[in-house]
C-alpha cells in the first residue's frame, strides 16, 4: 500500500510540474531610475522586460530624447515584440505632435480612461485598461503639441499591468517630453 501511494504522490507531481505551473511571475516593481540599457535609443531595457516578461525582446524604431524648443516637439515610435512564434507586438511607445489638451480632458469628460496625477509641469495624462483584452493597458500624456502613448498590448498575466504602465511613463515622459513650463495650450 505504501509504495502504492508513494508511487501516485510521484506520479501527480510529475503531471503538476508538467503543465506549466512552475513558471514564475517576476513581479519586481519597475525601475524608478532611467539608466542603460536601452531599447529604441531612449526606453529602459529592463523596465520593457519585466512589463512583457521577454528577455531581450526584439524592437524596432527610435525614440528621441526632449530637444528643450517647445516648437520641435521630439517624435519617434517604438516597438517590441516576441521573438517566438508570430512575433506579435507585445508593446507600442508612440511620441509625436498630435497633443491636444482639450482631446485628453474630452476622452477624461467621457470616463474613458483614468487621470494620472501631473508627471511633466503643464502636462496632462491618463491610462486606460481594456477589459475584454487580456493585460491590454494604455496611457497618453500630452504637453502643448507634444504627445507621448505607451500601449502594452500584451502584459504579464499576474503583474499589475496598469502599474507597470504608470511607470514606464512615469520614467520615460521627463526625458521624452520636454519639461520646461510654456503657457502653449493644444
């Protein structure tokens, strides 16, 4: 009877351990400090690593770092994707010169998406969480003519996705949009 038990105790852990419920979920906050590495010339390696759960994830396009002319907004795109399979797009970082403040306080009037408290001076931003999409998270800030859009299309399934978006622009919108007060108004 023993080894009987012994015998179905070994053969359910085999069976647990291969159904893939020994992965672990790096649940690690973001990094609150912009360093090297860098994707796209100017995003945080690591902070894209642990919000898409990709090692080294495939990119493409450059983003540029806040040129200080309120007039020439800096602009770029970027991407990430899995390196596996149909290489999806796991994450989408947009900047160009399309803000309108009066855009963004419209989308915040219709409750589609969530007010972030101010991350640039005059800036106004919000995030955006897509129910019928698993782990789907967005945020815009937008600054004059100046307009920064994260969207991770896919997230982690057990991170907190909203989170790990608040804190990519959090991170990256003081060097991508440019910080100093203007009184220009989109």
């Amino acid at each position: 009877m023993i080894k009987t038990g012994t015998a179905l105790a070994c053969a359910l852990i085999t069976v647990g351990a291969c159904t893939g419920s020994s992965e672990q979920v790096d649940l690690t906050a973001l990094p609150s400090a912009y360093s090297a590495p860098f994707i796209c010339d100017h995003v945080p390696k690591i902070a894209v690593e642990r919000m898409t759960g990709i090692t080294d994830p495939l990119t493409t396009g450059a983003v540029e770092l806040a040129s200080g002319d309120p007039l020439r907004p800096a602009t770029g795109a970027c991407a990430a994707y899995q390196r596996t399979g149909e290489r999806s797009t796991v994450l989408r970082i947009t900047q160009d010169v399309g803000g309108s403040r009066g855009h963004v306080e419209s989308y915040l009037r219709e409750g589609m998406g969530k007010q972030l408290p101010e991350i640039v001076p005059g800036g106004i931003s919000y995030y955006a969480s897509y129910p019928n999409e698993e782990a789907h998270v967005a945020a815009m800030l937008v600054k004059g003519k100046a307009r920064l859009a994260i969207e991770l299309v896919k997230g982690v399934k057990g991170r907190d996705n909203v989170a790990d978006v608040v804190a990519l622009m959090k991170l990256i919108a003081p060097k991508l949009i440019d910080t100093a007060d203007t009184d220009e108004d989109g």
